[in-house]
C-alpha cells in the first residue's frame, strides 16, 4: 500500500522549499515608487511544463494573468530499469525552460520561480535535472514536497475562488500524483499528496486498449486503496471543525482543477449544452456525467478519444487513468458534483511569492475580497470610474429592499459588480460602450465568480442605457431561467436610476432617500446636493428621463425632488 503524504500547514510559505536565489531580471523592491511588478511563475510537472506571467498590482493587492505557456514534456517517462529521468525527457524539460526564460525576459519579468514536483523530486537523477537547468538555462529550480505543492495549489485557487468561509474540499489530478486538500478560504485544514496520477497509473497499470475490464477493476481498486486513508484523515479533520455548525458549514463541497479534470467538464458541458464553456471557471461537474463520460472513455480507442472535443493527442494517453481517479474520489468523498478552478499551482507560486514579499498581510481578508478585488482590478483597468454610481446603486437596493423587491446580498454585489463596470465600454468606443461594457465584463475573467454570475452582471450593465432587456437580445435570452432574467430587469432598473445621478459624472448628489407609498404607489426619492445652492436640474432631468424602466418592472411611479437641505463637501 502506499501511504499518502498529510499534514497541516499554515499559510505562510515554507521557507525551506524557496531557493536562496530567485530568478530577479530586475530588482523590484529596490522601486518603492513602482506600482506594479511582473512576475513568471513556472510549474515543472510530471506531465507538463507550465508557466503563467502575472502582473502583481501592490495596492490592492491582487495579480493579473497576461499570459501562459504550456508544453508537454512528459518528465514522468522515467527509464523503466533505473526509475530515473531518461536523457530524452530531461533534452524536453530543459529545451521547454529556455522557451520559458525567453518568453519571460520579452514580458519584462521582474523575477521568475520555478518549482518542480512528483516528476523530479522522486527520480533518483533529480538533483542532477535541476543542476543542469541551473548551468544550461540559467534557472534555478525549487523542488518541494507533495505537502508543499498542495498547500500552493491551495493558494491558487482562493487566489480565484471565493469559499464563503464555507469547508470545501479540493482536489487536483496530476501526472504523478494526486492533491487532496480542506479549508474554507482560511489557512488549509489538510493537506495530502497522493502517489496516484494520470501518467504514472498509465503507465504502470494501462497495457490496453480500450481499457479491458480486467485493468479497469484493478485501477479502480488500486486508486480507491491509496486515496481511502487520505479521505479518512480529510473526514475526521472536516468532522472535528465543522461537524458542529450549521447546515451550510456542514455541506462539504468540493473544487476541481488541473487539466484533466477541465478536460472532463468540457466533455460533459458539450453533452449537456452543446458548446464549450468559456470560461470554465466556476462550471460544475456531476457525478453522474463523470461516471458516463468514465464507462464511456474506457470502451474507446486512443484514436477515438482523439476525436472528442477539447482533447489533445498527450491528453488521449492518460485521460481514462485521470477519470478513474476523480471518480474513486468523489465516491470517497460522497460528493455529487464538483465545480471547477482555473488557478492551481502556478497561480498558487504567484501568491506564495506575494506572500514572501509582504504583499499580502491579512491572509483571511485576501481570500474574503477576492471578488471584490477582482471587479477594482478590472474597474481600474478600464478607468471605468464608476466608484459613486455603485454607491447609489445599492443605496437605492438596500431603502427599497423587502419593500419593492426581496434579493439578497449575492444580488447586492452583482450590482455593485455591475455599477462598478458599467462605464468599463468607453476604453473601446463611446458609441454603443453599454454593448461593450458587456464584452469586456463577460470575457474579463472576473474572480470568484461563477460563468452564471458573471452573466447576470453583464447582463445588468449591458443594461444600464438604450434598450431595455429583450427575449431576442442573445446576451439576455442566455441567462438560465426566468429567475435569473427578472434579476437582471429589477437590478439593471436600478441602475439606470443611480447611473441618472451622476449625469456626466458631476458628482453633484452626497445622498438619497427613497421612501414607497404603497397606496398611491410612488417611490419619492429625496436627493441633498453636494452643495446648497445646487438645484441639480441637470440630474432631476435626467432621473425623468431615465425612470420609464424602472417604473414599468416595479409598476409605480418616480418622483425626484431635492432635499430641503445640501452639504458643504
């Protein structure tokens, strides 16, 4: 039997897996003036090279994705007599690093990381891998433990993945092994790597094909006899902290990332709607799709799963082994569907390194804003300047709430998210921006957020001027259902009414008041100038010119008035 490696770990990062000498092209903290840093996070994997270019924004802090490169080297192709990395495998690795470095110095990276794991830190020629790296490449390499990726993968998916405090358990299906983790958006709860992963099971157990039954028993066995201890130490943890809460906290939930497991949530989301999602973050994989799409992959041929949508020629190899395990552990784990993560581990070395360099100082608040963040980087980006209309905007949900409409919190903030961005289409084009505004917001790749919430908040800027919301309209006919379109018609009423008292960006109101008159079915909104000598005809106009939405889904009237009193700012 294989014993999996877990522990517990903090947050912070183990100094012991940094290498004494990053790879700085530049010196970054020597420029306290700088406002924002290049960083090239490498991940040398059992199966692939991955790297991602980060743009890491101090301020807020947060880090945005500018660019990525992945080649499959397949270090994990060990010499079958000796177990170590074969000449050829170790040519691909570093020939993939030069590739890296070149890309990394046409960014401007300020410093590059690169990390390995299952591949190299098992092979007996490992250390003589990451020597030749260093002398050929220039690079160094950090090696760490199978706890130390998990807790980095751990890293990269809060980093792009609200929890809500809420436990979910996370797992990530490699070319070598398998990472198991728990937390709630804190530091992890557990941690474990696995030595189970899509190309070591191939090529250890895989020797036909289709798979017979005979293999596909013994794998399942095999996985499900390596991971139930991990499983069972992850339940005893999961029991101990949230057996005792409420319902919500005690639902165990869990997130999938890595490439084999997109790579099953593409195949199922074809099936059910006909198309690949993008983006794939936050799309939900069930049990009963994977389990098809398991009986269904192990019946076929290489050159079969060759032709299936989303499926690289590498990915064909080891795509059964990969499905096999996602499935032992989601019977394991007794969870129904899984929702997946686009942000694993590379993402994951860009926090760590954040965190290195004290970019980050309260981790539960970094975790807690991540949707937050997300839509201020975004906002910032596009200059789209829309800081007082979201005050409006949700001062106007919250006096109306109960009264006119019962939303909740979750819809608060997409129309926060929405007031924020609505402005986002002028860095395209003035003409038709609320069009673009809904562009930008629906490819922006929004943090936290599921594919549906990011559509109900374009939807709710698309909406803030012009046309109302139509059937016809594409955009709005492929919301989910009814409900979804009526928040979009309520939300995006709201926001025409806030986007009115900021008439060219004037900043003329500090306040409002809206009180309803249920028996003559008015909303009176009481508006205090910035300053008293203001009569805000311009904004009173507009409030009248833009109220008609409004009026017709809630059914009242709109009366503006200013207040008797204004402010001295």
């Amino acid at each position: 039997m294989v014993n999996p490696v877990s522990a517990e770990f903090p947050l912070q990062p183990d100094p012991s897996s940094h290498s004494p000498d990053h790879q700085a092209l530049g010196s970054p903290f020597n420029q306290s003036d700088r406002q924002e840093f290049v960083l090239a996070a490498i991940d040398i994997g059992t199966n692939s090279i991955h790297m991602v270019i980060a743009t890491v924004d101090p301020a807020l802090p947060s880090f945005n994705v500018i660019g990525k490169e992945k080649d499959t080297v397949r270090l994990g192709d060990f010499c079958e007599d000796t177990g170590n990395l074969t000449e050829a495998a170790m040519a691909r690795g570093i020939s993939s690093l030069k590739r890296c470095l070149k890309v990394a110095h046409r960014f401007n990276a300020d410093d590059v990381v690169a990390v390995a794991t299952s591949a190299v830190r098992e092979a007996g020629n490992g250390q003589i891998f990451i020597d030749r790296v260093k002398a050929e490449v220039g690079l160094s390499i950090n090696l760490i433990s199978g706890t130390e990726e998990a807790r980095r993968i751990y890293l990269g998916v809060i980093s792009g993945m609200e929890l809500r405090s809420r436990p979910h358990a996370l797992i990530d299906i490699g070319g070598g092994s398998t990472e198991i983790m728990l937390g709630n958006g804190g530091p992890p709860d557990f941690l474990s790597s696995n030595k189970v992963g899509a190309v070591r099971l191939t090529a250890k157990f895989v020797s036909t094909d289709p798979l017979s039954r005979k293999e596909y028993e013994y794998l399942r066995a095999y996985v499900r006899g390596v991971l139930e201890p991990t499983v069972d130490k992850l339940r005893e943890k999961f029991q101990k902290k949230f057996g005792q809460g409420d319902a919500a906290a005690q639902t165990l939930r869990l997130i999938g990332t890595s490439g084999t497991i997109e790579c099953l949530a593409v195949l199922a989301a074809v099936d059910r709607l006909g198309i690949e999602p993008n983006p794939l973050n936050g799309c939900c994989l069930t049990y009963d799709e994977l389990s098809h799409w398991v009986n269904r992959l192990r019946k076929l041929s290489y050159e079969d799963r060759l032709n299936l949508p989303g499926m690289s020629d590498r990915r064909a190899e080891i795509i059964v082994a990969g499905a096999i395990i996602l499935q032992v552990a989601m019977e394991l784990l007794a969870v129904d569907q899984l929702k997946i993560c686009e942000r694993s581990l590379r993402e994951g070395v860009v926090v760590d390194w954040m965190l290195t360099h004290g970019l980050i100082e309260d981790r539960m608040e970094f975790q807690a804003s991540v949707r937050n963040r997300s839509v201020i980087k975004m906002a910032n980006k596009y200059k789209a300047d829309g800081d007082r209309v979201a005050n409006f905007a949700t001062a106007l949900f919250d006096q109306t709430q109960g009264v006119l409409h019962n939303w909740e919190p979750a819809e608060r903030e997409y129309l926060w998210a929405a007031a924020m961005l609505h402005n986002s289409g002028h860095y395209i084009s003035h003409s038709a921006h609320h069009k673009h505004s809904y562009y930008l917001i629906r490819n922006g790749s929004l943090l936290g957020f599921t594919e549906t919430e990011v559509e109900i908040i374009a939807n709710i800027a698309r909406y803030h001027r012009k046309s109302q919301p139509k059937r016809r309209h594409e955009n709005y006919s492929n919301l989910p259902s009814k409900q979804e379109r009526k928040m979009v018609d309520q939300l995006s009423a709201i926001l025409r009414l806030a986007v009115a008292l900021d008439r060219g960006r004037s900043r003329a109101i500090a306040s409002l008041s809206a009180h309803y008159d249920e028996d003559n079915k008015t909303l009176s909104i009481q508006l205090t100038p910035v300053r008293p000598d203001n009569n805000c005809e311009l904004e009173l106009w507009n409030i009248d010119y833009k109220k008609a939405w409004f009026e017709e889904v809630f059914g009242l009237e709109v009366k503006a008035q200013l207040a008797a009193q204004g402010i001295i700012p």
